[in-house]
C-alpha cells in the first residue's frame, strides 16, 4: 500500500506555482501606463508627423519633394546609404566569423572596438573625420595638393555615415553564429565541400535572417543620421544636406509643410523597418521549429 502511493506520489506531475501572483489590477495598471507610454512618446509624433505633411494637401506634399534642394537631399542620402551598407555587411560577416569561430589574442579588444560608434556621440565621430581629413586636419595638405575633398563633400559624409553605423550587422551576427556553432561547417569540409562552398551552401541560408535584420537596421540608421553628417557636410543646400539635414533647414525657415513631408519618408522608412522586424523574425521562429520538427522525425 506505501508502494503504490509512494509510485503514485513519484509519477504525478509536481504542481505548478501560479507564475503570475499580482491582483488582476495591478497588471492592468502596468499596461494602461505603458500604453499611455507609447501613446505619448511613440504614436501621436508619428501620426502628427503624417497629419502635419498633408495639412495643406497632397500637392504640396509632393512638392516638397520635387523641389531641388528635396531631391538632391534624397539622392545623397540614398547613395551615403547605397554605399554604407554593402560596406558594413561585408565587414560584418567577417567579423562575426572571426569572432565566432576562432581564438585569437585580441578577440575582446575587437568585440570592444565593434561596439564603439554605440559609445561615441556621433558629433565626436564628425569631429574626429575632420580632424584627420580637413582643410587642417592630419591629411588636409596632402589632400589638398592633390585636389581631393573629403569633408564638406559626398565622400565625407559616406565615411561618418559607414563609422556611425558599421556595428549593426555585425552585433546582429556574432550572438547568432557564436549560438549556431560550427558542426555544420566543419561537415560540409569533411565531405570536400570548398571554404566557398561552405559559405554560400551552409553558413548563409543559417545566417540569412539575421543578416537580413541587421541590413535592415543599418540601412535605416544611414539614412536617418543626423550628428556626424551634420558635422562633416558644410550644410551646403543642394550639395551636402542628406534628408535629415534637409529637414532641420527647412524646418529653421518656417517652412513646417515642407519639413514635415520630407520628415514622413524617414517616419515611413522606421515603420518599414519594424514590418521586416516582424517578417524576419516570424521567418526565423518558423525555420527554427521547422528544423526541431525535422530533428525530432529523425530521432523517431
């Protein structure tokens, strides 16, 4: 009789403590306030930024655009954009293998270096560029002598836009690849495969989702860059003034309508960021409970 109680006793399931002990008010109070929150400090800039660019109509919406001062502010920001984020991937990737894959003396002090545009303010960042490249910077002379502008001109508001923004695809790969480990990799060489190979058929589709996101992030955080830019351009209307730039001038000129139209492309460009957010990592949940399916089908 002790036997089978005791049998009974070792095979029910223990029993769970309520996870959640707080009365039913105190939980709605913490939602209400964060609501509030969001409301407050997220959504109403959000919506008012899209109601304030179209208070006097659509046409004057797109005229904000077709101005030539808009379009070369757009067209800049597109290129410090175009060329930053194939640079920050590249050197992403790189890094979160190195990281992640090998011991080296120094690991630590390039996880720290990666980390550093989080540290800096980007004001500095543009200082620090003129610093080396301007008129009496380091370089300034020799670039001069040999007619070639670097700040107040596109190339140096691509080199602060690629510094301020080079740690978002690799933060978004080291914990992912570091997490992932290295068996698949090390199989594929063991049966022939080249270190391309690996690459291409392994490592990426692994990788592609955090890539993805960390592209996403980068090539959001390029186009709305104010600090360093700001530093580096000259603010020269129709030459150096990327769409943040763009905004702050005609926002000081009390032009609003138009400052509000040009400011609902980066409000528009923030919401498709947090869309591909969701997309990527729904994606992701999907293929990793896929694989874990897969894994137990195996097993069985």
């Amino acid at each position: 009789m002790a036997g089978s109680v005791a049998l009974r006793t070792a095979a029910s399931p223990p029993v769970r403590r309520a996870a959640n002990t707080e009365p039913a008010w105190v939980r709605w109070a913490l939602i209400a306030v964060a609501v509030a929150f969001l409301t407050l400090l997220l959504f109403m800039p959000l919506i008012l930024v899209f109601v304030y660019a179209f208070r006097e109509g659509v046409l004057e919406y797109i005229a904000a655009f077709l101005h030539p001062d808009g379009q070369s502010a757009v067209v800049l920001t597109l290129i410090a954009a175009a060329v930053s984020v194939p640079l920050n991937t590249a050197f992403g990737i790189a890094a979160a293998w190195a990281i992640a894959r090998f011991e080296f003396r120094g690991k630590n002090v390039l996880i720290t270096l990666i980390d550093m545009p989080f540290a800096i303010s980007p004001v500095i960042a543009g200082l620090l560029f003129v610093i080396v490249f301007g008129a009496n910077g380091w370089l300034g002379p020799w670039l001069i002598e040999h007619d070639i502008r670097i700040i107040f001109a596109t190339p140096g508001i691509i080199l602060a836009t690629t510094f301020v923004t080079f740690p978002f695809v690799a933060r978004e790969l080291i914990p992912l690849m570091q997490a992932q480990g290295s068996d698949e990799e090390y199989a594929a060489l063991t049966l022939g495969a080249s270190g391309w190979q690996v690459f291409r058929r392994v490592t990426l589709p692994n990788i592609k989702w955090g890539l993805l996101y960390g592209m996403v992030l980068c090539n959001a955080r390029a186009m709305g860059e104010f600090g360093a830019v700001s530093v580096v351009s000259g603010h020269i209307r129709g030459l150096t003034n990327t769409v943040p730039l763009h905004i702050e001038v005609l926002y000081n000129d009390y032009q609003t309508t138009a400052a509000f139209a040009m400011a609902s492309l980066l409000a528009a460009l923030a919401l498709v960021t947090l869309a591909v957010k969701l997309v990527v990592e729904w994606k992701a949940g999907r293929d990793h409970a896929r694989a874990v399916r897969d894994m137990g089908g195996g097993e069985a």
